[in-house]
C-alpha cells in the first residue's frame, strides 16, 4: 500500500493533521493509522468520572471528521518508520508507503518509581479508552481516593470523582498549578476545592502500603494517608520511541521541530505533545501538552506538506490554560509573574475586578478577576491570568491574541469591545481595559 500522507496518531493533533493536508490537498490519498478502535477526547477524559454517565460519553468519533472528506483510517500500530524507504511497518505485519509522514503519537503519563507501585488499585490517567472504563468501574465500590498532583488533570479528575460522593483527598508537592499561575489564582482554587469538600495535604509520597491493594499511601514526614484507591497525575512523557528508532532528532523535550513542523528528515512532520515546544519570550526548549496547540501545530503542518502555504510568523510557542473546577473557571496564558521575574523581565502588573454581567443583578453573574503583566521598558504583554465565571473561557483567547501580537498596556486600555448586560461585564468596568489602566498608571510612576 502507498499514500501520499500517512499519519501516525487520531487524537487531536493526528485528527487536525489529516483534516488539514486534505483541505489544502484533495487531490492526495491520506491515511490516518491509530492504535486503537476507540479514541477519547482528550479534554474530556476528566468527566467521565462525574459529570458523563458514561465513558462512552468522551469517544472522540475520528471517522465522522475523517471519512466525508476521503480520508482512510486502520486500526494498528506502528512499529517502525523507515526514513530511506519511506516506508512504516506495522504490528501486524503491514507495510505501508508514503510520500509525506507525519507523527501524532501524543504523550504517555509518568508513572511512579515507589515501593507499592505494583499494588492493585493503583492507576494513572492515560488516553486509553478501555483502561478509563476498568478505572471508572473500579471508582464505583472505592470510599477513600487519593489523588497525587497539583496540576490541572490532578484538579479535574479530583473535582469529579467528589461528585460520586467519594472522600478525594488531594497529595500536593508545592502549591496548586504552580506552573501556570501565580500564588493568588492558587490561593483561590484552593479555596474552592476545600469548600466543595476535597482535602488538601501537602507533601511527597515515600511508599504505598498494603498487602495485594493498595491500603495507605505513607509521605517522606511519616504521616500516612488511606487509600482504597490511588490516582497518580504527576505528569506526562513524549511518546517518542519511534522518532527515535528512525534517527530523527530526539531532545529530553520531544521531537525536535522547524517552525513548519518538520522533522530533521524533511518528508517527516510531528506535532503535539510528542514534539519539543520553544517558549515564546525566551526560546527556550520546553514540554507542552495541550489539545490546543496539538491543533495549531497540525493545521500548521497538514497546510506545508507539499508547499509553504501559511507562513507561520513566529515559531515559539504561547502556553494558553484554562480549566473549571469547584465552580471557579481559571485561565493562563504567557508567563506568569513569578515566571517574568525569574527570566530578568522588570515587570509592571495590572488588576481589574469587577463581575461579568450589567448589572451584577442576573442570577448566573460571576466575579472576574484579571491580572495582567507587562514588561516596564515598553508596556508589552507578557502574561495574563483570568479567574471567575466561564465567560473566562474566552477571556483568555482575546489575551493569547494580544500576546502573540506583542500589544502594550496602551492598546488594551484602548481596546475597543462589544458589551451586553446578558453576556458581558459593563464597558465601563471591562476587566481587561481596567487592568490596562492599573498597570499604565503604575508605568507613569
């Protein structure tokens, strides 16, 4: 078998890639390879234990987006990529020919080195719709459920699993979403989260206890916690085996990667969470794993195969975050305050608060908190943090832009904004145009 664009991966990034080399492409055949029958959303994979019935609910439908448009999908794995042959071989013995290979193998969580790790009952949570079913069930008869992490999925996941009416006790090494969020937007979450009823204990794990299950989870200060059930979320690694079995060049980050996502061998692309991201301010190397930047990356990458067609004007990366747990809905996009001062930056900071309907007298108004960093020298945004309501949610979409686009201060105090009682805060107390003017103020001084 040949095609003229083979992908390996139907997650976001696979899904996005395919979708994009069609559209700019129509006239050549594309192949979708996936390891399994049934995908997840990943976003979605934290509901499942609350808010769905089901995790039937979260399958990601990839042939719904995939077969009106021509493109063809097996159901495989991937075993090796042959780059002088252009050729991947598969676990089932198939060979397979392509003109133009890109990668979407996404990532795999870490799992835990400690004594006890090998107990029952002791789960991560990975993209693997058949593992989520067995967790989900096994959460059905657990009281006590311990989560360890402090980041988003950790947050996520625990948020749900209260729903069941569980006793979820948080395990956190340092403060909550400590690398997306300064220490008030943390503050804040806490709050919530113990307000809904979710312990938080602060500390490092030594050692889990029990005899075939899982019955104690033991920290380095001797405490120990029970546990019918433990939830390791402690973060996630490149799966980048195959990347490196055929010679393509590997950093501790991912797959390295050109602005227009291609691989050291010209023909082969990556995207996702499988490749090295260089952060936007600073250039430097760094993981991030996000459905969102999967997806720009793979429109970047299906658009270039055969030709440049959409020129990418900046090759780094913003990390743009949003999550709703307890109620809160939290966003993040660029660096955060602690993050700007470490890398030399003199910052200026600005704060706007106010709520998100006019007048606050609609029943479903929420307060909005916006904090916003700047750098002192010209008044360039650096970083923004959003916490309130869900009309967040597309808060932070308007700051992302205006970090890419590298606006000041000035031209968000001037940003000129549609506004409704029903959908928006008043114009006159906008959060982002008052947290513009908290910082040009403090830039005057």
């Amino acid at each position: 078998m040949k095609y003229d664009v083979v992908v390996i991966g139907a997650s976001a990034g696979g899904l996005t890639a395919a979708i994009s080399a069609k559209r700019f492409y129509p006239d050549k055949s594309v192949l979708v390879i996936k390891k399994e029958q049934t995908g997840m959303i990943p976003c979605g994979i934290p509901y499942i234990f609350g808010t769905f019935k089901s995790v039937d609910d979260d399958i990601l439908p990839a042939e719904k987006f995939l077969e009106p448009l021509g493109v063809e999908t097996l159901v495989d794995e991937v075993v090796e990529i042959d780059p002088k042959a252009k050729i991947v071989r598969t676990k089932s013995g198939k060979e397979i020919a392509w003109e133009k290979l890109v990668i979407a193998t996404g990532s795999k969580p870490v799992f835990p080195e400690l004594p006890g790790a090998e107990l029952e009952d002791v789960y991560t949570v990975p993209k693997d719709y058949h593992y989520l079913k067995a967790l989900r069930e096994r959460l059905e008869s657990a009281e006590k459920v311990v989560i360890v992490g402090g980041g988003f999925i950790a947050l996520e996941v625990g948020d749900e699993i209260r729903k069941l009416g569980k006793d979820v006790t948080l395990l956190v090494r340092s403060r909550l979403l400590r690398s997306s969020f300064d220490p008030e937007f943390s503050e804040m979450v806490e709050g919530r989260l113990k307000e809904a009823g979710i312990n938080i204990v602060y500390g490092q794990v030594e050692r889990l206890l029990g005899s075939e299950k899982v019955e104690k989870v033991k920290l380095v200060d001797g405490n120990e916690l029970d546990a019918d059930l433990v939830i390791f979320s402690i973060g996630y690694r490149p799966n980048v085996d195959l990347a490196i079995k055929a010679g393509l060049k590997v950093t501790r980050y991912g797959i390295w990667t050109d602005e227009y996502m291609r691989t050291s061998h010209p023909d082969i692309f990556a995207v996702g969470d499988c490749v090295e991201h260089r952060d936007f301010f600073t250039g430097k190397p760094y993981g991030l794993m996000l459905a969102s930047t999967a997806t720009f990356e793979a429109r970047i990458a299906g658009a270039n195969l055969f030709r440049l067609q959409i020129v990418r004007e900046n090759r780094r990366t913003i990390g743009v975050y949003s999550t709703h747990v307890a109620g809160l809905t939290l966003a993040a996009a660029g660096l955060t305050e602690e993050a700007a001062r470490r890398e030399g930056f003199e910052v200026i900071v600005g704060y706007g608060k106010g709520p998100d309907r006019h007048p606050a007298k609609f029943p479903d108004t929420s307060m909005v908190t916006v904090k916003l960093i700047f750098s002192r020298d010209r008044g360039a945004i650096l970083g923004a943090q959003i916490a309130g309501g869900k009309s967040v949610g597309e808060m932070i979409n308007i700051l992302a832009l205006a970090i890419q686009k590298r606006l000041t201060a000035s031209e968000l105090y001037t940003l000129q904004i549609a506004t409704h009682p029903l959908l928006t805060a008043s114009p006159v107390g906008y959060q982002i145009v008052k947290a513009a003017e908290d910082a040009l103020a403090k830039l005057r001084t």
